[in-house]
C-alpha cells in the first residue's frame, strides 16, 4: 500500500489522525507546491521534498502514512516572480505553513529570507537564489489530545467583568515564588503563586498580550533589543515558542492549554490580544517568510494600480487582505482554533478597524464582523476591539455592531485630562462615568461595550503618568521620536523620581482617583498589570522593545506600593460587591420612582442638581454622581430582581477643598463613608445625615453610601418582579378547563413597564371577525383590573365582569372592538391607580407613572402588534372605583391618547378628594365621559359620584354628549354590578351618541 496518498484539501494545515498526517496548503496561483520535511529538530535543511501532485479547489494536498506527531515541516512554493504584478513566488524559499499548529526554533535573520537580493539597485524586483532553509523555524504536526478533565468556560457577564491586562513573560520573570525554569511561561502564570495573586487582587478575566507566534523584528535584534510586545505576527495558530522552556517540539501546546486550564479552574478567563490586522513580512522590502511566498495577493491588500506596494493601514508595512475568501477564513478558523481546542474565552483585536475595512477606503465595516455575527460560535465569546487603525477615516470609536465590545480611547483621554486639572471636562467625564451612552446606545449596546481604560501596554504606566510630563524612550534607540507625544499627563511638580514628600503623597493620591474612577464607572475595567501597585517604566511610553526589568513586574514592594496595592483591592471587592456599578443597561436617567427621584443624578456641591450652567461652565471641576441602586430595574439569571444601596461618587480635580452637601430628602437614610481617596486607610466614621457638609479635599474622590433596604423603607419600593398571579395557561395560568373566556384572546406575558418598573401580563381580546381576512380595524378599549373582567378564574372575588361575552354579543349587533385588560399589580393597585396620596390609606402617589405607562408604553405597543384604530377618539380608557378614578386622569392628562373615558363607581374620595381639585383647575374639555354608580352604594361615594358629574357638566362636559350619567337601582360596589352596567356604557362611548 503506497505511503504517498492524495490526501483531502479539508482541513488546510497539517492533521495526524492517529496513522498518518493529511498536509493541505491554499496557493491559489502557485504552479507547483513541495512538502518538506525535516529529520530532526537540528538538521540545517529539509530530508525529503515531496511535490503536493493534487489540487482541489486552489488547495494542494497530500497524505503520508505513518508520519507522527513531532514531525516537522514546511513547504516550496513554485510560481512567477512578478513583483509588479503582486506575485512573489521564489522556491529557493522555505515558507511556513499559515496553518501550522506549532512552530519550532526561531528566526536567525540572513539576507538570504528575503526574496529579493538586499541592496540589489532593482531592490525587490531582483531575485535571490540562497536557501532561506537554514534560518527559519520548522512546522510541527502536533498531537492535539488533551486532557481538559472538567474544564469549563467561566462564562462571566462582560458587565461583571474585571480584566487584567497583562504579558506572560512581563507579569512571571521575577515572580520569586514560581521556579526559576517556569518564569517567563505559559506554566508560569499556571503556578499556584501566580494564580493565587490574580484572585487575590480580585480580576476575572486575564487579557494575555500577544501569544500567536510572532518574530523579532531584525533591525531591533541588531541594536541588541527584540519586539517584546509581540505585535509582529508569524503565524495565527501557534502560540510562540518565546513562552517555554520546553525543547521538544510542539510541547508549548500542551503548556498553554495547562495555563488555560489553571485559570479556569480558578474562575479567571483568558482574553487573547490577537493581531490579524498584519504579518511579520512588512513592505514590499520585507522578508518572504509565508504568506507573502505562498499568495501574496490572496494574503495581503495590494495598492489597486501597482501591485508592487501593500496597503499599509497599521504602521507596520502591510495588511491582511480580510476582502479576500481565503484569508478571511483564515481568520476564522484560527479564531475558531483558540475557542475549541485552545478554550480561550475571548479575543482583543488589534487595530481592529483595519481588519473592518472593506472594498473601499473609509467605507463601512466590512463582511469580517457579519461573519463573526453568523458564527455561532465566535458569536458567543467576549470579542473586544481597538476601534482604530493608521489608515484614513480610521478611528471608529463607537461605530463597531452589536456582540462587540471597544477600548474606548475617548474614556483614557476624558479621565487623564480631568484629573489633571484641564478645563471643560465634567460635561464629558459624566458620560464617560456613565457608561458612554452617547457612543454605544444608539446602536443597541449596552454599557459593557466600553472597556474602560486609562493605562495599556502601550503608554505611560499609572505611575507613570503622574510622575512625568514627557517620555522618556531614550532606551529604544530611537532618539526618543518614537511613542505617543500627547499623554495628557501630569508630573505633579518634578519630572521623574524625586524625594520631594509632598510631591510623592500628590502621587499617590492622584494613582488612588484614578483608580478609584476605573473601578466605580459604568462599563468594564481593565487594569494594566502592575499598575495595582505603582509599577514604572522610568517614563518610557512604547517598552515594545524592552524585554528587561524596564517591563518586567517588580515583586520587591516597598511599603507605599503595598498599600496602593490594598487600595486597589478593595476597589474590586467594593465593585463587585455592588452591582449598580457594573449595571447591564444603561440608565434611565429620568423620573422612574416617584417625583424627583431617579436611578442617576448629577449634583453640584451645594446639594442641588447641575444644571446647564454649571455642565457649560468650563471651570467647574467638582461634581456628584448618584447611583440608585434600588432602581437597576434589572434581573438575575434565576429572575431575582437586583437591588443595591445607593451609592454617591464625589469627584474634586481642584486643588483646594470644596464643601460638598450631602444630597437627599430631609429625614432620609443617613450616608455612609466607605473610601475617600486623601485618607486611603480604613476608618470607621459616623453616619452623616442627610444636608452635611462634607469636607471634599483638593484632588480627591469620595463615596458614600445610603443603604438600600433603609432607603426602600423611606421612599417605598416597587419591585420589578411583583406581579399578580399569571393569566396565560401555556406558561402557568389556570388550565384552560377552568377559564369562563368566550371569544379569542392574547396574552402578552411579562409586558414590562419602564415607568413602573414592573412587569404583568397584558389580555387582548380580539372581535369576532378579526382573523376574517379582512383589513379592518378596530376601536381599542382599555380597562383596568384586567384579570377581573374576562375570567372568573382570576378574579379577585371569583366574579368577573363578562366583558368578552358582551362583546361578543354585541359583535352580533354590528359593535366590535379591541379590549385590552390591564391586570393591577395586587397590594400597589391603589399606588398605581391615583396620582395623589391618600395618607390614612397609606397608598397612591404613582398615577402619574401608570397613566404615562398606558399612554407611551402599552398603547403604542397595541397599536403596533393589533389592527387599531390608533385615534384618540376610537380610544376609550374604563375602570371600577380606584380604575374609574385614574380613567378620568388619564382622559385629561393624555387627550392625545384618549379620547373617552368609562368610569364606574370612581373612587373620587381618594386622596382626601384632591381630584375635584384637579378637574376645577383644569383647563379645556378633551373626550367624552360615561359616569356611574349604583344607588346600594355608599352614601358618601354616591355623593362624590353625583358632585364629580355636576362638575364636569360645569367645567363644560354637556349632558347627554360629552357626559353620560347612570344611577343603577339597587346596584351595589361590585364586578357583578359593573358587568350588568357595562354592555350599555360600551355602547354609548363607542357609538359616539
């Protein structure tokens, strides 16, 4: 039986199924491709060339019996050398595998890797026979078997997300507690020092710095330096051999998915920052190390009228074709590869906007996010990108679709200014505080799109920052021109190390507001690793090439940076411990709760509410944030409602202190001290009541807190979980045996009211010929104590008002209408069914929300999803006793929505009668009114029914057309009574006579 097989072109790359390895490698425009494979790991140059006969769909493929994991392997690729024409091809060159699962050795740079012949005066339209063989790294088939035991995906809500960023090498290298032979790894950071620290500072998510293998950049290996970042990708399956210190080829594999496994295990995802924006191969100048020898076209985005050229949209020489099928799905399948067998969690992108980029320059987002849209499973991990490339129209800040999340460079530059002390910042900072609505909303995302920043590995550290006003790259040898120029950062007084004490307590002072503002702002942080405790690069901004001491983490602490570390500590443990600071949808910001009373507010230090002259006064620089968290009007998975204390951020950039009155209701809940940044040390202090100064120092940043449950008390909670019993049988209601309903009906389960803040199941009754076929459409009933008036299943007295019968006998008669039964919410019917509050009751005060709720919630929602009559004058609004009341409220407070109104047996003597008070001081007669009681009621509600009809015939309501009034003999205050009442009153305020 031959060794030699044709081999499938599915799946590209090198795979062992146990007896032998399938090789599969697109060239769309090769002539020829040879596999080569090496005996061992030292030989200069390959054994073996086998010609790869086969082709299927531009991929050549072969099988070979019996080769095993460990194997390694490249290939020669056969084609013209057409530099003009973008075709590169040059057989004399070894070229990796872009599918490679592993790589093994590394770069040692030789004129002899480039295609071309160096300092050849046609530069790269000559042509170089020397072997690049020798001074390449090797392919290696690897055995991917694992064992993940029970590993899973930690699965944590972005929102609730902390994330660590980090370099495998930078955070482990002078770790003293993990083994010498282990610092610098992936095993490294798996050791149970390293894990225990990551859980100790309380992060949840670590974003590793990248891993794919990347090369050393030849003129840094000549100045003695390397591309320590690793944003020099050589290849987007294997992780880089720079990580271990293992020696058999491929054993890295093994190492990393160890990490990911530790990690899990502990609860910390792993995010990769992934660049797929370039390669290693540069220009038109650069090596052929690749892709560049395998399809330069198909790989890379070549200049439109001189093939000759890349388009260079990230700095670095080239760019990844993403417009073409095949690198696109390189993308893809090597995205795929980390989430599968690598199980990693999520992904950075690196100057994602180059890889958005499509057909035309500055045009939309391209078919790479529509792609990772419909995969279902890239879909699902946390995707992150840096939403800007170097190329025209490339900050995208805010422009990325829905599923992804952005550094949000907006926020850095905000907060950075803010703290330094520049003018006109409080506007911005508070939408950078609250999550950048002004960039994620309008397109469907919610706070967690933003990752919030204010250092990165690229630029100063947090110490950094507040230590120097310019860079200082000497080190990189490149005359200190190299890095970002504008930092917006602030040396407190001295450049650099000083032992100024005042200068230094500045300092840390000012690191302790900045963290504290990453941690309590809505969105995700991300922490740069060491900057917990005031690490330093000694003013150097762009450590790319820095791998030494200048980036290494230093675990010797002095006193001081210990203590910043407990600081930051206790900021995530606070965070997380309170989830109004990491909510999952944005804020409301209006009145949900009563007057005056929201789940954000914005205070000036008087104790007042900012107003536009003080957003507009550029000299403003001290502001108060308050966070209600008895109003998130947000759910855990298992449905509970969630509910925190209320929180207030004070923010001082002024170097002075401001009084700061504490806001609130008098007699409210007293406010707690829980950090104030210019006394970091833990103290107890007294409650303040609510009108105290509080003495906010000069750069500085307190919160206080109110608790929830003493809040809730006060002010009364309405729980976005009450609800009355459910009325739809398929989903728990009562069987469809026992219902009394006639006719069609449907139920809108769970119809959430965001003036409310609760939720209840909305009944829909359909007329009889609606499902005829017909376009006709319908005047709209809406009624109040919904659950009494269709079924005496659900009836609070097992007594319904026969409304569907009614209707459908009416329908006989040529009447039909929509009727909408809106259930009240139990013990808070009478707060949500009066505007006024009735202090002997104990209820009322949430009208005003409930009317605004049927007007600019449920009616649009119903006009909508039902063939309505949307007019106000086809719209009727109908209830009993507290349901007639709030009718007729709703009728005056919304005639734009309403335009009759059906109120039986109207509980007018609610709220010690403040509603004829309204009516007198109303003005104008919107709509028509059915008015009514039964003479076996109260003396005294007869009375208040019989005076609200004379007032409204006073107010101009004339009898008999704009006011019909019924006294039913011997009916008494009950549904049974209404019912019997209904059949006429639905009559005359439909008919209009």
């Amino acid at each position: 039986m031959d060794t030699l097989l044709p081999g499938s072109p599915y799946p590209l790359g090198a795979t062992w199924d146990g007896s032998g390895v399938n090789f599969a490698l697109f060239a769309e425009q090769a002539t020829g491709v040879e596999l080569c494979l090496f005996e061992h790991a030292h030989a200069p140059r390959e054994a073996v060339r086998i010609p790869l006969a086969m082709q299927t769909d531009h991929v050549w493929h072969l099988y070979v019996r019996n080769l095993r994991p460990g194997q390694l392997y490249g290939y020669r690729v056969y084609g013209p050398y057409q530099p003009e024409h973008g075709l590169r091809f040059n057989p004399h060159k070894f070229v990796l595998d872009p599918y490679a699962k592993a790589l093994h050795g590394s770069i040692r740079w030789h004129d002899a890797t480039h295609g071309y012949t160096i300092l050849h005066p046609d530069e790269d339209l000559s042509y170089d026979e020397r072997d690049s063989a020798p001074y390449l790294p090797r392919c290696v088939v690897i055995d991917p078997r694992f064992d993940w035991e029970d590993d899973q995906h930690p699965n944590i809500p972005l929102h609730d997300s902390v994330i660590y960023e980090a370099h495998v090498k930078g955070l482990t290298m002078q770790h003293p507690d993990i083994p010498e032979e282990l610092r610098g790894t992936y095993l490294g950071i798996a050791h149970p020092a390293m894990i225990a620290y990551l859980r100790d500072l309380g992060i949840t998510a670590l974003e590793l710095l990248p891993v794919h293998q990347f090369a050393n950049d030849r003129h840094l290996e000549e100045q003695g330096l390397s591309n320590y970042w690793g944003y020099n990708t050589l290849n987007f399956f294997a992780p880089a051999t720079q990580y271990t210190r293992c020696e058999k080829p491929g054993g890295h594999v093994r190492e990393f998915k160890q990490m990911v496994k530790a990690l899990h295990a502990a609860g910390i995802e792993v995010i990769l920052d992934v660049v797929y924006n370039h390669t290693a191969e540069g220009n038109h100048l650069g090596p052929t190390l690749s892709f560049r020898g395998i399809d330069n076209p198909a790989y890379y985005r070549l200049v439109n009228d001189d093939a000759r050229y890349c388009m260079d949209y990230t700095g670095t020489g080239n760019t990844l074709n993403m417009v073409h099928q095949r690198s696109l799905q390189l993308v893809m399948d090597s995205l795929r590869y980390w989430v599968t067998e690598m199980r990693v969690d999520g992904f950075r992108f690196d100057l994602a906007a180059a890889l958005a980029r499509g057909l035309y320059e500055g045009g939309q987002l391209s078919s790479f996010l529509d792609t990772i849209h419909q995969d279902p499973l890239l879909s699902q991990v946390k995707l992150i990108a840096e939403p800007w490339d170097v190329g025209p129209g490339g900050y995208q800040v805010g422009n990325f679709p829905v599923l992804w999340a952005e550094w949000n460079g907006k926020y850095r530059d905000t907060v950075r200014r803010f703290w330094k002390g520049d003018e006109a910042q409080v506007a911005e900072l508070a939408y950078r505080l609250a999550g950048s609505s002004d960039l994620y909303e309008r397109n469907g995302r919610a706070p967690a799109a933003s990752i919030n920043f204010i250092t990165a590995h690229d630029g100063f550290t947090l110490r950094d920052l507040v230590s120097y006003n310019e860079k200082h790259n000497e080190a990189n040898g490149e005359g200190n021109n190299d890095g970002d120029s504008h930092n917006n950062s602030w040396n407190c007084g001295a450049e650099g190390a000083t032992d100024d004490e005042g200068i230094n307590a500045l300092r840390a002072q000012q690191q302790r507001n900045l963290l504290a503002t990453l941690l309590f702002s809505q969105g995700v942080p991300m922490l740069l690793h060491g900057d917990e405790y005031g690490r330093t690069q000694g003013g150097n901004n762009n450590v790319y090439c820095q791998d030494n001491p200048i980036s290494w983490m230093d675990w010797e602490l002095t006193d001081e940076q210990k203590a910043l570390y407990d600081w930051t500590r206790r900021l995530i443990a606070f965070r997380q411990a309170h989830p109004v600071l990491h909510r999952g949808t944005f804020f409301q910001g209006r009145e949900i709760h009563g007057e005056g009373i929201k789940d954000i507010e914005w205070y000036r230090p008087d104790g007042a509410l900012m107003g536009d002259s003080e957003w507009d006064d550029g000299m403003v620089r001290c502001l108060g944030m308050l966070l209600n968290g008895q109003l998130i009007a947000e759910r855990t998975p298992d449905g509970e409602i969630i509910r925190d204390d209320v929180l207030l951020i004070l923010f001082n950039a002024y170097h002075e202190t401001i009084p700061f009155t504490l806001p609130g209701n008098e007699g409210g809940p007293d406010w707690r001290l829980e950090l104030d940044t210019s006394h970091p040390e833990s103290q107890e202090a007294e409650p303040m009541p609510v009108g105290s100064l509080y003495a906010l120092e000069g750069r500085s940043l307190v919160i206080l807190s109110q608790d929830g449950e003493t809040w809730a008390a006060q002010y009364g909670r309405y729980e976005s979980n009450l609800r009355h019993a459910a009325l739809a049988p398929l989903i728990g209601g009562p069987p469809l045996a026992k219902r009394t309903i006639t006719g069609n009906f449907v139920t809108i389960a769970g119809f959430f009211s965001p003036e409310l803040n609760n939720y209840r199941d909305i009944l829909v009754y359909l007329p009889p010929s609606y499902d005829n076929g017909g376009l006709e459409r319908y005047p709209v009933v809406y009624m109040h104590d919904g659950q009494n008036i269709f079924d005496a299943t659900t009836s609070y007295i097992g007594v319904e008002w026969r409304v569907d019968e009614t209707m459908e006998a009416l329908a006989q008669q040529g009447l039909e209408a929509i009727v909408v039964g809106i259930p009240n919410i139990g013990e808070r019917r009478s707060d949500e069914y009066s505007p006024f509050v009735d202090e002997a009751s104990g209820g009322g005060g949430r009208g005003d929300a409930y009317v605004d709720f049927l007007a600019n919630t449920l009616k649009p929602h119903i006009d909508r999803a039902f063939r309505t009559k949307p007019e106000a004058e086809f719209t009727t609004i109908m209830g009993s006793s507290m349901g007639g009341l709030i009718s007729l409220y709703a009728l005056l407070q919304h005639p734009e929505s309403f335009g009759n109104a059906g109120l039986m047996s109207g509980a007018f003597w609610f709220g010690e009668r403040a509603m004829f008070d309204y009516v007198r001081q109303y003005k104008g007669v919107p709509g028509r009114v059915y008015l009514d009681v039964g003479t076996a009621e109260e003396t005294q509600l007869k009375k208040d029914v019989r005076n609200m009809g004379q007032l409204l015939m006073d107010k101009g309501y004339t009898f008999g057309r704009k006011l019909r009034y019924v006294e039913e003999h011997g009916g008494e205050h009950n549904e049974e009574a209404w019912g019997r009442r209904f059949g006429k009153a639905i009559q005359w305020l439909l008919l209009r006579r």
